[in-house]
C-alpha cells in the first residue's frame, strides 16, 4: 500500500496548485482525478475553452459583420467551419493539460487516476480507473470542484438541454438558443452562439442580470449585449423544459407564478449555477461536516471537523472561482508545512470575457449603501481615453468606489475592453491598501486603457482631466 504526506482528489487548478506546491515544500505528494486528463473542469470543459471559443467567435463576427470596415478592412464572403473552430478549442485544451502533466514530472507529484473515496482518515481508495486500489497519507485535501446545477423538471442530456459542458461541443449553430440564468457562464456562451448566427434568448428569475454584480455596471453591459443581438426576459420562471423531435418546448411564468406560456427553441443552455462536487467521497460516512448548501466547512487552516482531512476551492465557502481555488491550495499546503499561508478574500476580482469584458473587484455601490458606509464615487468613460478612441473599444467606463472618510479604494468595477486586465492594476493597489489619491498620483503611460483607471480616481475627488 503506497504512502504519501500528501494525496490532493482533484487535479484542477486548486488540486494541481496544491500538489505542486505541497511538492515544492519537500512532500511526497499524489493527485488523484477521475479524468484522462488534468486541469479539471477549468482547463477541460470550463474557463479555457470557452475563452478559446470566445476569442474565435469574436474574431468570426467581426469579420462577418463588417465590424472591421471603418478601419479600412473589408472581406468578401465569410464562411464559418465550425468543425474547424471546434479542433482548435480542442488543441488548445490538450496543450495546456499537457502542460500540467510535465508539471507534475517535473515536481515529481505522482498522478493517479480513478474516482476517489474517503474510507477513513489517512486513507483513500480509488474505486475505478487505472490506478484502482487503496493509499495511505498523512493529510488529504479535497479539491474536487464543482458540477452543474439545474432546476426541477430541466434534465440536462448535453444534446438539447445542456449545460455549459454541452454548450461548448455542440455540432452545428443552433436557429434560436435559450440561456436558462444570466450569470458569467450563461452570457459568455450565449455570447459565443450568437456571434455564429444564433437567436439568443436569455431567461432569468430575477429583474436583473448579473446577481451581486454593481447594478450599474449590469445595467450598462446589458444594453450592450442587446446592441449585439441578445435578447433578455427578465423577472421570469422556468417551470419546465422537456426534449421534443424538433428542439425543446419550455413552460415558463412570471417571477410571481403567474402567466403561464410555453418557448421553444432548438437548444437550451442550463446555467443557473454549480455545487460542490462531493457525492462519491463518502463524507457522510466519515462525519465531515456540510453547510446547507453542501459545502465542506473548514476552519483558518482549511482543515474539516475530521483530523487530516482538509478542503479548498469550490467545495468549501466563497466564489467558485479558479483563481480563487489556486490561492486555497498554495495557503493550505503551506500552513500544513508550519508557513503562514493566507487568502484574501475580499480582493478576489471577478471577471465576465465577453466583448466588452465586464471585471469587479471589493464593495459595489449597493452593498456600501446596504453596510451605511459613506462613500466617494469616481467615473471615467473609455470614450474619453485616446488608447480606446484608437482601436474602436470606447464602450464602458472605470467605475471607483472610495471610503468618505479615509479616501481608501473599496470596490472597483470595470467595463470595457480588457476589463478583466485592467483590474489587476486595482487590486495589487486594493492589497496594500491604497487610496484613490495613490492610484491617481501614480504615473500611467499614455496612451494605454489602464489611464482611465487613474482618471476614475482622479474623478472621485471631481478633478479627472479628460472630461
């Protein structure tokens, strides 16, 4: 029976972190996924290739559509292979899992492969796979991630109803679309589709898109995504979908039950969120405790309510982000290794990769106004930075939120091209504690898009020099 300081279930990015670092620190470490391939559902069938199927789609619409044509850049017919476009998501996919595979070698992080179980503290067995059998470890940290969600009476089959997992395989551009929730993944691949020549409709419970987002932000990036062909119905239930010959027929009803009507269409996207993915670890059996949302509750140190059992990533509280799950695994290896590992959870930025980009980071203005914490706002429009008036990307704008009293930055939220770049700037600032004042008084180049950053903060003191 093989024995390991350390086995980490799950091998994506906060499983594959963990076990580099844990193997970094001088353990003997083993990460055991039930896929062929590592990265989990990030690098497989989540984050990378959908932003590789969103750069595509971008590039595909624009030149379809004529978007190039005031810089001079025409085309005669375009004709999309989505085969093709499929193969390269797919290249991409392998490249990067293969990456972490020479990681692995190269840490000497040994890979096992098969559906892991708990037995008992110290000890887990793979029940399937090719690796099939019983280890031992001194600790052992759950990262197995996330599945998709649905709703009662919507079963996903990955043909006509499916989730994100489906969405990103499908074989031919569906006549009409319907995205069931309108949170990040379900407008990104809405996104996607409708650049290819879908009818994109999205349905959503509540009278808003973007649950937790800055409302104002929300607000903008929806009379954006309806400029480029999305349509939204809002403040609407969905009762039912069910599979026909032709596509799926969906029952729908106002919020308040009333109303009652029927929608079909060719495919329908389930994206209304994702939980902990826990179900074949056996920790009813062990005693592991659960909040009410199924997932794992761990104390400062990650560590479950049973000895030498610990959990990170999108099992445990917090966004389920990959980013988020990376800073777990490298705070929880090195706070078993007696370091002083630590996350800091109010600056996990959050980042929409459609066309604008939509980025958030800290407080938004509703929830200082809910906390009565007097504020300062600061705004600047990327029609106003001469980078962005030179390569077409003026929507949006750099929205900075700052305390009243102290001028400290509390929240930041970006919408526009790149966003999701330019926050990064706000938050290594956000870390240190920065005010407004630092981040306007630092010298940006010119002409770049992170100088609207510092126009937004010259802003909140109303002395932005470009409007």
């Amino acid at each position: 029976m093989s024995h390991f300081d350390l086995i980490v279930i799950g091998a994506g990015p906060g499983g594959y972190v963990a076990a580099i670092r844990a193997a970094q620190l001088g353990m003997k470490v083993a990460c055991v996924d039930k896929r062929e391939t590592l990265g989990g559902t990030c690098l497989n069938v989540g984050c990378i290739p959908s932003k590789a199927l969103l750069n595509t789609s971008e590039k595909y619409a624009d030149a379809a559509n004529g978007h190039l044509d005031h810089m001079g850049i025409s085309f005669g017919k375009v004709a999309l292979d989505l085969e093709a476009m499929m193969a390269s998501k797919d290249k991409i996919v392998k490249t990067l899992t293969g990456g972490i595979e020479m990681l692995f070698k190269k840490n000497k992080v040994t890979r096992l492969t098969g559906t892991a179980k708990i037995t008992k503290s110290g000890e887990v067995t793979l029940t399937d796979g090719a690796d099939k059998g019983t280890y031992q470890a001194d600790k052992i940290l759950i990262a197995s991630g996330s599945v998709p969600t649905s709703l009662p009476n919507v079963e996903i089959d990955e043909t006509k109803i499916v989730s994100s997992t489906g969405a990103l395989t499908l074989t031919k551009v569906p006549k009409k679309m319907v995205v069931i929730g309108a949170g990040y993944i379900g407008l990104e691949m809405g996104c996607v589709w409708s650049r290819l020549g879908a009818e994109v409709e999205v349905i959503e419970y509540l009278p808003r898109i973007l649950p937790g987002m800055d409302s104002e932000v929300a607000t903008k990036f929806k009379s954006l995504m309806q400029k480029q062909g999305l349509t939204f119905t809002l403040s609407t239930a969905v009762k039912s979908a069910k599979a026909t010959a032709k596509g799926v027929t969906l029952t729908l009803a106002d919020a308040d039950g009333s109303n009652e009507r029927d929608l079909a269409c060719d495919v329908a996207l389930v994206s209304v969120g994702r939980k902990a993915a826990t179900e074949a670890l056996g920790l009813d059996k062990l005693g592991v405790a659960l909040n009410e949302r199924g997932q794992i509750l761990v104390d400062e140190d990650f560590e479950t309510n049973i000895s030498g059992i610990y959990a990170i990533g999108d099992v445990i509280e917090g966004p389920m982000l990959a980013h988020k799950a990376e800073e777990d695994g490298v705070a929880a290896v090195e706070i078993m290794a007696g370091m002083a590992g630590h996350v800091d959870y109010d600056h996990v930025p959050g980042i929409v990769y459609t066309s604008p980009e939509v980025a958030t980071l800290g407080m938004t203005e509703e929830a200082l106004k809910d906390a009565g914490i007097d504020y300062k706002k600061g705004s600047f429009p990327f029609m106003a930075n001469s980078r962005a008036k030179a390569t077409g990307h003026t929507d949006g704008f750099v929205k900075m939120l700052a305390c009243a009293k102290t001028d400290k930055v509390l929240g930041v939220h970006i919408i526009g091209h790149e966003a999701g770049t330019l926050i990064h700037e706000c938050a290594t600032a956000m870390a240190f504690g920065a005010s407004s004042e630092d981040i306007a008084r630092t010298c940006h180049g010119h002409p770049t898009m992170n100088e609207a950053v510092k126009e937004a903060a010259l802003a909140v003191d109303g002395r932005a020099i470009h409007i």
